[in-house]
C-alpha cells in the first residue's frame, strides 16, 4: 500500500478488536503513526509489535475524562477515527435503563466528547485534519430490536453532518462510515443464530457480509488526501441493505 498518510498522526478508538483494529493497521500501513486505543491491555498488547512499527496503544477508556485531556495534547493529531461503540439488542418495551444510558453514553456522549477533544488539538496546532465517526447502516434505517442503537447511530449521522458544516472553515472534513454487519466478537453471537443470519442475508442485495476490510478501506479513503473534497457524507459499506 502506498504511504498515502506518510507524516499524518491517526488516534483510533476501540481499536482492540474487529473495525477499529483494522483501521489501525490500515492507517499504519498507509503511513500514518497510531495512537490506538481501546479498554483492553491484553487487546493491545500484539498491536504494539505490529510491523510497520507505526503503533503505539493507549489502555483508556472513551468515557475517561482523563482521556480526552490526553487526546487534546496530542501533538500533530490530524486524523481521528472515532469507533468506539457497541448495542444492547432488545425488544422496544424491553430496554431498562442501564442499557439505554450504556448504548446512548458510549455511542453518542462519549464519540461527542472524543470529536471534541480531537477537534481541539487540530484547531489548537492550525492543522486541516479529518474525522471519521463510525456509524451504521443503521443510522439511515430501522430495524427490530434495534431502537437504541438506532437512536444513537441516527445521533451520530446527525452529529457529523453538523460538525462538517461547522468545522469546514477550519479545514476539518468530518464524515461517517455506515457499515451493514460484519462478523466481529461483538456480532457474532448474533449471526450464530441461523434466523436472524437469514434476516440479515435477506436484506443485503450482495448477499455477503461486510468484512473488515472492507470497513477499513472506506475509513482509509475518508481519512485521505482523496477525499479531500468529502465532507458531511455517510459512506455505506452496506451491500446495498439501505438501496432498498
């Protein structure tokens, strides 16, 4: 791969497992230095022996207030991917509260407060970075079970679009990556129950899931020079479930 990011400084959240490791080691291998960070100390561990040697890890955790005073002192930070997150599926009259604050706190207050500390240390150091909040099909439909996170998802489409209006005399692009559902240790045990895999292969036109991969390159376009005309657009890699 081509160092497309060579001199760039990349923070990525929930970067342990799944979507947000690929997009580290994609950005890495595209030139840029990660800054990965995810919960997990044993997650992270083989992350620092990556070999392009371009990953350092943080064990934090994105409703840390300690961190985002961290991410604000990052020198040269210009690109941030802005992954953590994670869902409760429940029925609509099921959801406690415990759940609806934990979904509605990690995927909506706490991707807030990261962009905003991202934003700071590249409005602080003058630099025309890009920001990639990862959201989801289900931020641009519904589905059942679903009304949280697809309350909060919305949120973060709403979220963007209204950053990259606000952020774009800066220079600071801000989009989304939609992604249709990939088979990560968070789906997993979804996708394992054959009914509900049905549903899901019912509903994408390209009759796969998304990989991680394929997550990573749209992250990876997003964060590049180019995309450097995208600003305020969601990037489905949905297989066409949102065509319908």
């Amino acid at each position: 791969m081509s160092a497309v990011l060579e001199g760039q400084v990349a923070l990525v959240t929930g970067a342990g497992r799944g979507i947000g490791r690929a997009c580290a080691e994609a950005l890495a291998h595209a030139g840029a230095d990660v800054i990965a960070v995810a919960r997990s100390e044993s997650d992270l561990a083989n992350l620092r022996a990556h070999p392009t040697g371009r990953i350092d890890t943080w064990a934090a955790d994105v409703t840390d207030d300690k961190l985002l005073a961290r991410i604000e002192a990052v020198e040269g930070l210009s690109i941030l991917v802005n992954n953590a997150g994670g869902n409760r599926p429940q029925a609509f009259l099921d959801v406690d509260t415990e759940s609806l604050d934990f979904v509605i706190g990690l995927n909506v207050r706490a991707a807030f407060r990261v962009a905003q500390a991202a934003t700071r240390a590249m409005l602080a150091q003058r630099i025309q970075g890009s920001i990639v909040n990862m959201s989801s099909q289900m931020g641009h439909v519904g589905s059942p079970k679903r009304t949280v996170y697809c309350m909060s998802k919305h949120a973060v489409e709403g979220l963007t679009k209204a950053m990259a209006v606000e952020l774009a005399p800066n220079g600071i692009r801000v989009n989304t990556v939609a992604p249709t559902f990939v088979e990560t240790p968070l789906t997993k045990p979804m996708l394992d129950d054959p009914e509900f895999r049905e549903f899901v292969m019912g509903m994408i036109p390209l009759k796969k899931l998304a990989s991680l991969d394929d997550v990573a390159a749209a992250v990876l376009y997003l964060a590049s020079p180019n995309a450097g005309m995208v600003t305020g657009h969601s990037l489905r890699v949905d297989g066409g479930w949102t065509a319908h």
